[in-house]
C-alpha cells in the first residue's frame, strides 16, 4: 500500500494532475449550485473532453472531482432557495433552509462546507485503507439483501415526521411508491398506469418531482404570504453568523464522525449510494438525539445539515470501491465514469491495483486534494452565496421559478414534465396546507424501483419469501429496520408516560 501511495502521490501532483483536481472541482461545485443540473448531466458532458485528454489518470481525476464538486456544491440550492436539483441533498434542505429563513444562511452553508469536506476526507482515508477487503464485502450482498437495505431505508420515514404525524408519513411514503411504479419496470416492459400517455413511458422524472414538493410550493407560499416576500435575509440585508462557535463544533463533530463512517459503508454497496446515505443519516442522528433536540429537527437544527451533508459526500467516495476494484457501477453517476473508464481504454476490476497503480493510487491522492480545493473554495464564497437571501422576495419569486421550470425541462428534455410540475407542485401546496410531512414522499419514490426490483429478483432466486430466514444479513437488515420504526414511537410512549408521572407527582 505504501508503494501504491508513492506512485499515487507522484502521479496526482503533476502540474496537469493539479489542475485538472481544480479545474474539476469548480466546475462541479458551480454546476452543483443549479437545480437540474446534477453529477450525471456535467459527467456525460465533461466525457469527450476526457477522452480529448488521453491520460487516462489526468481525465479520471477530471471526473471525479467534477463528481464529488456537484454534490459538494449542491447543498447550496437546497439551503437557500429549497430547490435540490439531486437527490443527495434533498435531505440536506429539511433544516438547511428553515436556519437560512432564519437569517443564518451563512452558518448553514458553513456546516454544509466543513460537514461535505471532513465526509469526503474520511471517506478518501477509508478508501484507501479498506478497498480491497471491502470489495469482497460487496460482492455478499444480493437481491433479498438490497431488498431488506431499502425496506431500512424506508424505515426512516419516523425520523421525518413530527409529533403525532406518523401515520401522515406512512401515507405520503406509500403514495410516493405508487408514483414510482408509473412507467417500464425493469423486470416487465410494458407500461403500466400511464394512461397512454407516452411521455410517462419513462415514469415521473425525479428532478421534476424534487422541485415540486419543495421549490414550487415555497415559491408560492412567498406569493400567498406578503409578509415573507418584503424582506430578504434579515432587515438590513447584511448577512451574519458566518461562524460556528466551539459549541456548535462540539456538537457537529461526533454527528460528523459517524456519518462518514456510515455514509462511506452505505456508499461502498453497489445501489445504495449517495441519497440512501443522507437519509439514513438523518434518520439516525434525529432518531438518536436528546428529546429536546429532535424536536428542533426540521426547524433548522444544525445536526440536522451535518449528518447528510457528510453521509453523502463520505457515500460518494465509498461509490468508487466497488467502481474501481470490481468493476461495477453502485450508481447512474458511477456507471457513466465506468463508460469513461472504459473509453479510456482502462479495464477497471480486481487487477487494476495491481497492473496500473499509478491510476488507481492517484484517483484516491486527488480526493484528499480535492476535498482541500473544494473547502478553499467554498468557505470564502459563503458571503456572496448567502446575499442570495439578501435579494428582495418580490425579485427572488421570479429566480426560484425560473431555475424550478429550468430544471424540470433539462432533466427529461420535455416540456410534458413542465405540467407535471405545475400539477404536482399545486397538490403540494395544498398537502403542505394542510400539514402533511412531503419527505416521506420523495423517500418512497426514490427508493420505489429500487426496492421493487429487488424484491422480484429475490422471490425468482427462492421461489417465494423464504430469502428472509434463509439469507443471515436480510433478516438483520429487516430487524433494524423493524427498530428503526419503533424506537421512536417507544420514545416518544416512555417521555409521556415520565411527563404524566412528573404531573401527577405535582
């Protein structure tokens, strides 16, 4: 490994190296910030310009850091304006922007860049020390096994309802699981519930239905609301609290901690990646905080944007242990890398390491360099990016629905999906109206296909349910999902029953 770390280092920090680790990194970071324009689109743009390059190391590092830039950059949407163009950072807006609302859209965005660059540095560390070992790991995990990951990761669904939404939650996750089934199935090809539309073909876009459930409807709220649409971040427009303090620090660290750790695991399987990692995160962190701190969850708690600001970047770096040493993509963004690899003429898998260290070595060099640029860029620009917010609401309406139909246009390349988001955005308004928890939703219908496709594969292998007592790690998985669920509910029982208690004692 040391010699592999040697060549690495030699490879990454040539001249060219370094520049194509910048070079990607801003480009990704400013990408990031638009909503619709994800890793995915930059990634399969950004490919020729690899391949014109011809050093297959200097174009990997290209691409990567154009990768790990757009998710580090794109929490910034998310926090000022509600509008996460992907995925990963939807969770990242619960109380990114509650905390901007507040007038410190400087600290939010400072958490976010100092959570995003401690993932991606633990991760990259653990990247380098358990690739191999973990590769074999990933290898364990089979259909009834995603299966039961994605049944935990729909068990997150009590973390993001409040106090006695439960049954809302449950009711938007299952109504987002039926959205997921509109359109081809990967297992049957014919279409189901489009109604003959043949733009459904293809289903609901995510992006599209990402910005409905929460960039539409705040625009409208700012309309709906004359007091909210005076004023942009504070009275004055000055943006403040651009620190945290050594409180604060405290308090984010140990969520930091073991969110990159999770997030690095939960990336390192193929499928998972990146979302299922910031839900879980939050989940996790909300599920384990005092009483008092959940509460202050979804409401613009800081713990709130560390736990999926650092699962998703520490799960992005985790994505490349099954890319680079089996060959196999853990996600859409990693698959369009492998067609880069591959139009590289570089055979990523098992002896990669072995016949050509210097790419693999460097790949992992410039994520630590990388994640450096990326905090060096980011920190001094949080002033100017949070004057966003400053922006009088009269003017600011207009932007936020300007990048919502923008995004939703680019992410199909079909102007069906602008109604669509109309539609859909109108029933999230009124859903909001009336108080029902829209996270659930986006969870359901992200993990939807992956969870179904799953399930159908493991009742082919095993001729029925037996996969769950049959396979040791589903019915592990499906236990902590089962806790997941209810350690919540026995929370929030023990807590009434000791405040009754207290009463009756006075």
């Amino acid at each position: 490994m040391l010699e592999g770390l040697m060549t690495g280092l030699a490879t990454a920090f040539t001249f060219t190296n370094i520049l194509m680790v910048i070079g990607g990194c801003l480009i990704g970071t400013f990408i990031g910030m638009l909503p619709g324009l994800g890793p995915m689109s930059i990634i399969a743009i950004m490919i020729p310009v690899a391949i014109t390059i011809g050093d297959p190391s200097a174009a990997l590092i290209l691409l990567a850091g154009v990768y790990y830039g757009a998710v580090f950059g794109g929490s910034t949407s998310s926090i000022l304006i509600n509008a996460p163009g992907v995925a990963s950072t939807v969770a990242t807006s619960f109380d990114g922007y509650p905390l901007a609302r507040s007038g410190q859209a400087g600290k939010a965005l400072t958490v976010a860049a100092i959570s995003s660059f401690a993932g991606g540095t633990i991760g990259a560390v653990l990247l380098m020390v358990f690739a191999p070992a973990l590769a074999s790991v990933a290898l364990l995990f089979h259909s009834s096994e995603y299966f039961a990951l994605m049944v935990v990761g729909l068990s997150a669904i009590a973390a993001f309802a409040g106090t006695g939404q439960v049954s809302k939650a449950l009711l938007m996750t299952f109504l987002g699981l039926i959205m997921a089934t509109v359109g081809e199935g990967v297992l049957f090809n014919s279409p189901r519930f489009t109604m003959g539309i043949m733009d459904l073909q293809s289903g609901f876009g995510f992006i599209t239905l990402a910005m409905a459930m929460f960039a539409l409807p705040e625009a409208i709220y700012l309309v709906l609301d004359p007091n909210r649409s005076k004023t942009g971040d504070g009275d004055s427009g000055k943006i403040s609290n651009l620190r945290i303090d050594r409180s604060e620090a405290k308090k984010i660290a140990p969520v930091i901690g073991r969110q990159s750790i999770q997030g690095f695991f939960i990336g390192v399987l193929p499928g998972a990646g990146a979302t299922i990692a910031s839900f879980l995160g939050y989940a996790v962190e909300r599920n384990i905080a005092p009483k008092e701190e959940q509460d202050r969850f979804g409401k613009g708690e800081i713990k709130g944007i560390a736990a999926p600001e650092s699962a998703n970047n520490a799960a992005c770096t985790g994505s490349f242990v099954p890319l680079l040493t089996l060959g196999i993509p853990g996600s859409g963004t990693t698959a369009i890398l492998l067609g880069a690899l591959i139009a590289l003429n570089v055979s990523p898998g098992p002896r990669l390491m072995i016949d050509e260290p210097q790419i693999f070595w460097a790949v992992i060099i410039s994520m630590y360099l990388g994640n450096l640029v990326l905090l060096i860029l980011n920190l001094p620009l949080i002033p100017y990016i949070a004057k966003v917010l400053a922006v009088p609401r009269n003017f600011l309406i207009p932007f936020i629905l300007f990048f919502t139909l923008m995004g939703a246009y680019i992410g199909q390349n079909n102007a069906t999906e602008l109604l669509i988001l109309v539609g859909f955005g109108v029933c999230a308004t009124i859903l909001r109206f009336a108080d029902y928890p829209l996270a659930p939703l986006l969870i359901g219908f992200i993990l939807g296909p992956l969870l179904e496709n799953n399930f159908s594969r493991a009742m082919q292998l095993y001729d029925g349910m037996s996969f769950i007592w049959q396979r040791p790690m589903t019915l592990g998985l499906l236990l902590i999902a089962v806790l997941l669920v209810v350690l919540p509910s026995y929370r929030q029982r023990r807590a009434r029953a000791r405040a009754e208690g207290v009463a009756d004692g006075d």
